[in-house]
C-alpha cells in the first residue's frame, strides 16, 4: 500500500436512519476515534416515516468536525472522507434547493397501494427484473407514483427527486451527483446499462434530468464551499468520495464477497447479503441487487422487524423485567437474554412472527402483522420473550434460504451490527440457520467498508484483497445439531403459518387503517 504518510487517516461518514456517524480509521483499519449525532423520525400519521433533511446535514457536519477533535488530528492529515448512506429515501428539492419535502425515508408506507398497481396493471416485475429493487412501498419509484397522483403540487414544482446523501453533497459542492450503489436502490437505475431505466421513469412520470447524475462508488468530489470545510475542521479541498449504501459497505467491511460467505446485519432492522460479479435478479421477486461498484454486485434481503423487536419486548411485554436488571445493575437487554436463556431453544413450541412493522424480503408484504402461534397454559413470559429473539432469526433463516437458491449454498455467516455483541444471539443463529457464525474483531462494518473503498477511489489501494488484513476473526459459533433438528422444523411451520395467514392479513391491516387513529 502506497498511502501517504503525510496523509494517514481516512474518515468514514455514516448517514444513517436514526443517526449519522463518523469514524477516523487508519491505514492499518483500526478505528480510531468516532463521534454519532442522533436525530429524530417523525411519524405524525402510523404510515408516515420523515426526517428534517438539514438536521441530517447539520449532523453530518458536527459529526465529522466532533471526531477530528476526539482524535486529535490534523486537516492536513486527512486522505479522504468517504461515505455510506442509509437508502430508499426521497427529497423534492426546487432550483435553489429549497426543500419542497421532507427526507421521505424507507420506512414511510404512503405508497402502499401502488405495490399493487405496479405488479398488477404496469408489468412491475419486469421493472424489478430491470432495476433489482422489490417492488414495495420503500422503493423510491412508488413513492414518486404516490406524489404524482396525491400531492401534485409538489410533483410539478421539484426540479429534482434526490435522496439524503444527494441533498448533503449538493449542499457542500452544489453538484447532484448520485452513486451507482445508492441509485441501484431507488427502483430506477437499470442495472445493465448502469443508466435511468426508462420503462421505471414512465412507471411514475419523470424525466431523467430530475434526478442526479449517476456516478461510480468512488468518484469525489474537491472544492467544497468554504464556510462548510470552515465548519467541519476540513481543508476545502479535501477529496470527498461518494461511497455507496451502507448494506453493500457493511460487507466489504466484514470481509464477505467471497462465494457462499454471507453478511448478516441486525441493528434497528436487519439483512443477509452475498456478493456476485454480475447482476443478478431473483425470478420470484424476493431478494434486492444493489451496486457496490461495477464488478461487485450484492444480493439478498432486508428485514424491518430486527432489533426493533427485541426493544418492544423490552418496552410492552417486559417492563417489570427490564426494571429488575436494571436494579440489578445489568443492562435490560442482557437482563432479558438471561431470561431468555432459561427456555430451551424452541420455546416449547410456541412461534412468534415478528412481522409488527410490516415485512420486507423475501414476503415485501407491507400489510404483514405480528403472530404468537402455538400460545398454551403452560406457556410462561420466559417462552414469549425467547420465542420473539428466535422469530427474528426464523426471518433471517427465510431471507438466507432464497439467497442460497440463487446464488449457492452457505460456507459462513458473518455477523455485524448490534447483535454482534450477545453471544447468545449469535449461537441462535448458528443454531437456526445450520452454519457457523463468525464475528470480525470490528462491528464498525458499514464505516470500514466506506473506508476501504476511500482509498481505492484515491488510487492508495488497487483491489479490496489489500485490506484483506483488517477483517480479523474475533469469536465464531458452531451449530448445536441437537437445536437445529428443533428449529428445522419449527421454521417449517413458521412458514406455513405465515402464508396461511395472507389474506387475513391484508384484512386486519385494512381494519386498522379504517378505524385506528
């Protein structure tokens, strides 16, 4: 590696769904100091999921100045700063970026209906076939099908359709650029011809000029207006790389983009992801294809219902409990887990479906609810709160095993996000799916991807096998046989289960939008 040593720091910036991020990272890929600013999601309405656009740039620029401080560096030091963004968002800005909108986030389910529409009465599963994005109300494409028909007003006035990582660029260099990764997601880049697919354009009636130019993962971008670089401790020209998403980046920095290596992330929501040379689409519609860069590919799923479920036990089902550990001087969640560890794995056959946010891959079901099946007398809190744990790893089990259908089976599992940290997590999964399960010495996966593909935009790097070195193996779990035997047939009746319930479930979400406020 010929990195500088005049110039030995790259900083990873994260913008992500309840927080931006930034980490210092060294050429070595230790992470050096970090500094994360949180910011609110606005759901006035239960199918609403917004956030302030500039918050989310204020945030981006504390977040970074904080850590350049935290770790005691110079600007001058500084290679680069790459950058990793959440997707699936949407912003309608005027000529003078002046926000008509929102930052109208993957969460948002406004769109609903035109699921329906687009895979019923437009041919939506060619255009997911072109682009590689499920047709489901996260994707962008749907959410602009939405504004044309409902707020028309709006659709008029935009001079451009950008997401949050597009409106901080612009904001910093007034350029609307959008990377090859983050356009692959919005269910309006053709993934051949790495352009605006025109058959999604005419789906929901824009131009290709309103929206940003598409570029590589590592294009950046120099010459940042100076009262920015002024208040972010930057020299002003100090490159600025693009990046791409953080699912694509999350496996570039655990390593897996070998085949049958596969990533799974479970923060707030989760996602199993393999990487493939070409593009690759599912014929059943179940998995995503995003660009990492143009001879990397990743395929696979995302789940809304992850770690989010784990926080519901918490706040709905076991506030006693979580109270005592707190007594107890333990975290709530170590408290519960502790719990949880009571209940022999199975639950003693009572199921959950953690389907409280709707789903994503492989059902992209937005009106799927949750489900205790097989609730009995003999049934204690215990059970609940293990059956819950175990219905998120039956969720990543279904994701895995349409990945493994299309792209081979699995050689390894490597875990990040925040449920990296529980053992008892981690040996679940193992158990759940059949495979080993190992952890890298980092769960800062997003940012040292975003790092990584820093100094190969900077000509520091030729390939990613030259930070191969900075994935070390922290811990590894193997399959209890005797566990899996009870979860292979659990998560066969979990499915059935799920696809029995499909109709009743359109039924519930149709009385619930109709008479909860």
């Amino acid at each position: 590696m010929s990195l500088s040593v005049q110039k030995p720091y790259i900083l990873a910036a994260d913008i992500g769904t309840t927080s931006t991020k930034t980490l210092v990272i060294d050429r070595d890929g230790r992470v050096l100091a970090s500094h994360s600013v949180e910011y609110p999601l606005h759901t006035p309405r239960p199918d609403m999921a917004e956030q302030d656009p500039d918050e989310i740039f204020r945030a981006v620029l504390t977040s970074i100045q904080a850590v350049i401080a935290i770790a005691r560096i110079l600007p001058s030091q500084i290679l680069c700063v790459s950058f990793s963004s959440a997707m699936h968002s949407l912003i309608a800005v005027d000529r003078d970026l002046n926000l008509l909108t929102q930052c109208i986030t993957w969460a948002d389910n406004r769109s609903v209906d035109y699921a329906r529409i687009l895979k019923e009465e437009m041919d939506g599963h060619q255009i997911y076939l072109n682009t590689g994005t499920p047709i489901h109300p996260m994707s962008p494409l749907l959410k602009l099908m939405w504004f044309r028909d409902n707020r028309k007003d709006i659709f008029e006035q935009a001079y451009k359709f950008i997401g949050i990582k597009e409106y901080v660029f612009a904001k910093l260099f007034g350029q609307f650029v959008i990377d090859y990764s983050i356009a692959s997601a919005t269910g309006l880049f053709n993934l051949r011809k790495l352009q605006w697919d025109e058959q999604a354009l005419a789906a929901c009636g824009v131009r290709p000029e309103q929206l940003s130019e598409p570029v590589s993962t590592v294009h950046h971008l120099a010459g940042m207006k100076p009262e920015y670089a002024q208040a972010m401790g930057l020299q002003a020209d100090t490159p600025f790389v693009v990046g791409a998403s953080d699912g694509v980046l999350a496996n570039l920095g655990v390593g897996a983009f070998e085949e049958g290596v596969y990533a799974v992330t479970i923060g707030t929501s989760g996602a199993v992801r393999g990487v493939v040379r070409e593009p690759i689409t599912d014929p059943k519609g179940r998995l995503f294809c995003y660009a990492l860069k143009e001879d990397f590919w990743v395929v696979g799923g995302a789940i809304n219902n992850g770690g989010i479920m784990f926080r519901w036990v918490r706040d709905q089902l076991a506030t006693a409990e979580a109270e005592e550990g707190r007594r107890r001087g333990m975290d709530p969640y170590d408290y519960l887990t502790s719990l949880a560890q009571e209940v022999a794995a199975g639950s003693d056959g009572l199921i959950f479906l953690p389907l409280l946010a709707g789903e994503r891959a492989p059902y992209w079901n937005a009106n799927a609810r949750g489900v205790f099946f097989g609730l009995s007398l003999y049934h204690q809190k215990t059970h609940m709160i293990r059956s819950v744990m175990e219905g998120v790893m039956y969720r990543i089990q279904s994701v895995l095993t349409a990945l493994e259908e299309l792209s081979g089976p699995t050689k390894e599992i490597r875990a990040s996000g925040g449920f990296a940290r529980s053992s008892f997590w981690l040996q679940m999964m193992s158990d759940v799916t059949g495979s080993s399960v190992v952890v890298p010495n980092s769960i800062e996966s997003s940012g040292l991807g975003a790092a990584q593909l820093g100094l190969l935009a900077m000509g520091e790097i030729k390939d990613f096998s030259a930070v191969h070195q900075w994935m070390q193996i922290q811990h590894s779990h193997k399959t209890n046989n005797e566990n899996y035997e009870h979860y292979q047939e659990l998560t066969t009746i979990y499915s059935r289960v799920y696809h029995q319930l499909k109709d009743e479930f359109d039924m519930i979400a149709e009385y619930q939008q109709k008479y909860t406020k």
